[in-house]
C-alpha cells in the first residue's frame, strides 16, 4: 500500500463511481477539476462494455467533464485490443451492443453479421440490453462447435438508476452453464486492464492507486496487479461487503467527494 499523499496516478471505475446510469454523482466536475489540479493522471476503466471510448466522452461531456479518448479504457477496447493480437482474422459473433462491436472493427476485425452467425470462429460476449432467446442459441451453438468463448467482463451485477440489475456476468454464465465451456475473461478482475492503464500514464506500481465500487472486479483487479486499491461505497458494495468478505481494499470512502477530499489533504500535509 502507498500513501495517499504519493497518488501521482488513478485508475477509476465509472459506473458506480461517477454515476448511476445517466446520473452523475454529485460535484462530479469538480472531482476532475481537483484531480487534474493536484497533477494526478488518470484513466477511466471500465468493465462496462456497451459503449465505446467515444460514446463514454460524450456522456462525461453531456455531465459537465471533458476527457480525452486516450484517458479512457473500457472492456471492449481491451477485448478488442487482445484479438487484434491474438487472432488478428477471426470472425466474431458478438453477444453485445454496438460499442463493442464498434470497438472490434476499430481494430480490423470481422463481426459477422446474424444470418452468417453459423461463419463464426469466436463469440465475444458483452452486456446486451436486446438479448434475445435466438441470440444465446447462436452462441450457444457456437461454443458447442469449438468456436473460441471470450467474455468482455465478469460483472453480474450492475448499478443503474433503478439499483442492482443484472451485468454482463449474467449473460455469460447462462452461456458456460448452456454450453458447458468456460470463457476466457478480459476485463477486471483480470490484471490486464490495469496494466494497460499503467502504460497509458507512464505510470508505476509505486505511485499507481486504483478507484473502484466492486471487490470482484475493481479491487481485486487492483490486487491482482500489485496496485493500492480504494474503494467507494457509492455502487455495488458497502463497508458491511468489506467487513465480512476476503477482499481488503487499502482505503474506503464514501464516494468521489470524500475521496478527492482525502487526496487533496494528504498533499497538503506533505
């Protein structure tokens, strides 16, 4: 664990953090106002795989805060990222929304079309809010014929306007049990996000500090990468989650205010 005061860089989860659905926390611009005037860098990564990086600027912008693109890593970019290398000529049957999509062909990669579904060589899977019975037969099938099962998150929950619905994890586990094949997972828990946002700021493991709603995912992540790791009680999981589970963030606040609050004074005190 590393000081609050030696914060030079953070690794920040959206949903549950910044907002619930299309509601943005309260005082979220001059979070990054503060963020950006204590000289912390930042990346925004999400394991939300139903936008692209583009879509996730435009609704920062719609709240009142400007990012750029490159400050920004959401799961289907580094899903999109790991096939480009892996297997730059697979055809991709996506269980998802167009951010996903978008974000595979960004990086020359086909996505097949449904009436071709039965062409597919790997099925990626995302939150899809139009999921049909016909869209997980496909997949299902699919993955039954050895076609490469590759999960953008594990995320079963999902904090939106309403509460607690049902995430990408979801979806993805009627697949395993249906076909019985387990995915490969991209997004948090896995480190490679992190990484990934480590090398976009330049930064290190010494002076690195990930900000997160979900012990599963954004802190275990964090762990998982040998990262300091913050928690907010603003999403998915509460102090009451910390104390009776396994998964210890380094620091609990109650949401983005009382952190950037925290950051600010432990630079003062320096």
């Amino acid at each position: 664990m590393i000081a609050l005061a030696s914060i030079q860089n953070l690794i920040i989860d959206m949903d549950g953090v910044l907002w619930h659905g299309d509601k943005p926390m309260p005082q979220l611009p001059e979070f990054f106002v503060k963020l950006r005037h204590l000289g912390i860098r930042f990346v925004l990564a999400t394991n939300n795989a139903a936008k692209s990086g583009a879509d996730f600027t435009a609704k920062l912008a719609s709240m009142g805060v400007t990012v750029a693109v490159e400050e920004i890593l959401t799961s289907s970019q580094a899903t999109a990222n790991f096939l480009a290398q892996s297997a730059p000529k697979a055809q991709i049957y996506v269980v998802g929304e167009d951010g996903l999509k978008d974000e595979l062909r960004a990086k020359g990669l086909r996505v097949v079309e449904p009436a071709d579904w039965d062409l597919a060589d790997h099925v990626v899977v995302g939150i899809d809010r139009t999921l049909t019975y016909a869209k997980l037969s496909d997949a299902c099938l699919l993955i039954r014929r050895g076609a490469k099962f590759i999960a953008t998150n594990p995320d079963v929950t999902f904090p939106g306007e309403r509460g607690i619905v049902p995430g990408n994890g979801a979806i993805v586990q009627l697949l395993r049990v249906s076909s019985d094949v387990e995915p490969l997972f991209i997004g948090k828990p896995q480190p490679t996000m992190m990484m990934q946002s480590m090398t976009r700021m330049g930064g290190t493991v010494a002076n690195t500090a990930v900000l997160g709603d979900r012990l599963d995912t954004d802190i275990l992540g964090g762990i998982n990468a040998g990262l300091t790791c913050i928690m907010v009680t603003s999403g998915v999981n509460t102090r009451a989650d910390v104390a009776n589970g396994t998964i210890k963030p380094d620091y609990i606040f109650a949401d983005i205010t009382e952190t950037i609050a925290a950051l600010d004074a432990a630079r003062k005190k320096q």
